[in-house]
C-alpha cells in the first residue's frame, strides 16, 4: 500500500493506493475522521461491482454507523443540478448531520456529483472519495473540484452541455484508490483513463524535476501497463497522484494566472475536449458509430493534440512535440483523429463556453516543449482553429 499526502495549508489529507484499500475506509471513519459518524450517505456508482460497495457498507455498518446507500448510472446527462437536488433531498430524509460524511465509490462523474452534495449539504460535510476508474484516482478524486454540467439552449435554438459550469471546491477527507477495483473495468474505460497521465506527462516537467520524466517512463512501461499489470498501474497512479498533489497544494483555487504556472496547468487538452464531447454522436472509430458518444479520456486525448497542433501553428513548439504526443497515445490505443466533427466554428463557439474563458476572451493551455506547457490568454483564432483541423479523419 502506498500513500500521498496532499499537503494544504488549511486542510492535509492522505490519499491510499493499492489493492485492498478500500477496507481501510471503516477503519478512517472511526479513528480518522475526527468524529464517530453516526450516518454515512454512500452514493455508488452502478457500474461498480456490488461486492466492492457491500463490503464497505458492511464494515462501516459494524462499527455502528446508519448507512444510507443510492446508486447512480452516471452520464454527462445527469451530472446536472436536477441529481444534486434530487439527492440533497435523500441526504436530508437519512438524518444526516455535519459531522457526518457523505462517500462517493465510483468514477469521475459520481466523484464529483458526491463532492458538490457534501459541499452544498448544511454548508459542508466530510467527503470520502473512493475511486474506482483509473481516470479518477489519477486525477478527479484529487483535488477538490466538484460540480455538475448545464444544459442550456442558444439563441438559434440548439442545446448545449456546458461541462463543469456549477460547482465547489471541497477537499475530500481522505481517498482511497483500490487497484483491484480496475479488474473490473472495460478495456475501453481502462484506456480512457491514460488519458490523464498522459496530460500529467506532458506538464510534468513544469510542476518539478521529479516529475520531469514521467511520459519517458510511460512509454517504457507501456507494455506492462496495456497489460494492466497490478504492480505497474500503482505505480502509476502514485507518480500521478503526485503531480496532481503538489499542483493542487501550489494552487489550490485556480487562482495563479501566471503563464507557466498554476492549477489551470490540469486543463491541458480540456477546453478542446470539452467542445469534442459534448457532441454526442462523436466515436473514437469513425468505421464503429455505435461507440458514440467520447468517452471523456477519448476526447481529451483528442483535445491534447489539438491543443498541440495550435502550439505549433503558434510557434511555441516543434513538430517533435506533436509527434511525441501521438506517438504516445497511439501506445495506448487513444484517438489522435476523430471522424463526423461539425465545422470548425462551431466547434470554436462550444470551446467559448469553457469556464476557463475570461470575459469575452478564450483561455487555452498549449506545450512550449516536451513535458512543458503555458496558458495563453486571447490566442489567434488560427491557431485554434488549425488546431482543430488537425484532429479531423
């Protein structure tokens, strides 16, 4: 078992990696947590196997704790503020009181939507975070941002999925990322996650030397970690939890503007991949459309090499950069081209919604190097608009 601690000024807490640690989560309850909770709200993911949420169920329910459990299949559909209230209802009906804490067990998308509960719920309860995909335990349950999307309609009438708009920043109290949970995930959602390294891979040099060689080390255990191999993915989830750490503890809100540093540094490929996917008819293999729509991995995977194509119409980097970075998706089966995109300018104005956007003007994170990026306030329309070219099939 491996641990990394997450060092804020305000609030220090520990993030547990490896199999089994799920059954340390009754255990914190009792003796971590501050207080003896006399409730706990658990909101699980379907997609979970059920033996995984019973056994934690079960061993908190032996210590004395009421456990109120709700299952959620989660969607960008339902990440909205129709489920947060809906379950803020139920949060209220269980006796739930301050001390008592709400526990999210499944991906990124139940991660946040229990974060956002037990941050609106009497103003703040404990979160538990307990990932159980490869994307959350290397980036989303780390952190705390939480929230949910908006589904709004332009003035020509069409729907839009806003990602993210609504939301809080609340540290969970502690994380507990299970390796063996992965055994259970699809292939498709498994390679989703990389995804995520990959993008902690491209601004890890940035963030510290230690960090600087993490897309070299991906690669030369790319094999193993295809594989999935036990061994190889903690290792991986504990370099990347690592850089996500020391990100958020130089920057916890987002509040640093400058260029090279900063926790908008994580948004790297997202303003792309955001526009990508939300647009649900979308698939990973333009010869498969009943893989519509993007996976939120796949569309990042997709937003990173847009996002470098604009770096270098920009002249911020060179064509090795690009070329490193496809090489390294195409090792772990991730889209570089995506099939059926709507023109170029409407892809631009889906991206002008991005809450990276200040004022009128787009915010985009684009490499300067291997392993390196900025943020670039107002960038040339070409740029993106190249960018977003260069992922088309």
């Amino acid at each position: 078992m491996d641990a990394v601690k997450v060092n804020l000024p305000s609030h220090e807490y520990k993030v547990t990696i490896g199999a089994g640690a799920l059954g340390r989560v009754a255990t914190f309850l009792t003796t971590d947590l501050g207080s003896s909770p006399q409730h706990a709200f658990v909101i699980a993911d379907s997609g979970v196997p059920r033996s995984f949420v019973d056994s934690v169920v079960q061993a908190i329910g032996a210590n004395g704790c009421e456990v109120r459990v709700e299952t959620l299949t989660p969607s960008e559909q339902d990440k909205s503020v129709e489920t947060i209230h809906e379950l803020l209802k139920q949060v209220a009906l269980s006796g739930h009181t301050r001390a008592d804490p709400v526990i999210a067990i499944g991906g990124g998308v139940v991660g946040d939507i229990a974060g956002f509960v037990a941050a609106s719920y009497q103003r703040g309860v404990p979160v538990i975070q307990c990932p159980t995909t490869l994307l959350s335990m290397v980036d989303a349950s780390v952190g705390g941002k939480t929230g949910v999307n908006l589904s709004v309609e332009s003035s020509n009438g069409e729907q839009s999925l806003l990602k993210n708009l609504v939301g809080a920043f609340h540290q969970p109290r502690g994380v507990f990322a299970d390796i063996e949970v992965l055994e259970s995930l699809d292939e498709r959602y498994r390679v989703s996650g990389l995804a995520e390294c990959v993008k902690h891979g491209m601004i890890g040099a940035g963030v510290g030397i230690e960090h600087a060689g993490l897309m070299d080390w991906m690669l030369e255990h790319s094999d193993s970690i295809r594989r999935f191999d036990p061994v190889t993915i903690q290792e991986l989830v504990v370099r990347n939890v690592s850089i996500k750490a020391d990100v958020v503890v130089a920057d916890e809100r987002e509040s640093i503007e400058a260029k090279a540093g900063g926790r908008m540094l994580l948004n790297f490929g997202h303003t792309f991949g955001h526009a990508v996917e939300t647009i649900g008819d979308l698939s990973p293999d333009a010869s498969r459309p009943e893989l519509a729509p993007l996976h939120h991995g796949e569309a990042v995977a997709l937003g990173m090499m847009a996002a470098c194509n604009a770096g270098l119409s920009a002249g911020l980097c060179s064509q090795d950069v690009v070329d490193g970075l496809k090489k390294v998706l195409e090792a772990f089966n991730l889209p570089t081209r995506v099939g059926g995109l709507p023109t170029t300018l409407k892809v631009v104005e889906r991206m002008s919604h991005d809450k990276k956007v200040s004022g009128k003007a787009l915010r985009v994170i684009l490499p300067t190097g291997w392993g390196k990026c900025e943020i670039i306030n107002d960038p040339d329309p070409e740029w993106i608009m190249d960018g977003i070219d260069s992922i088309r099939a």
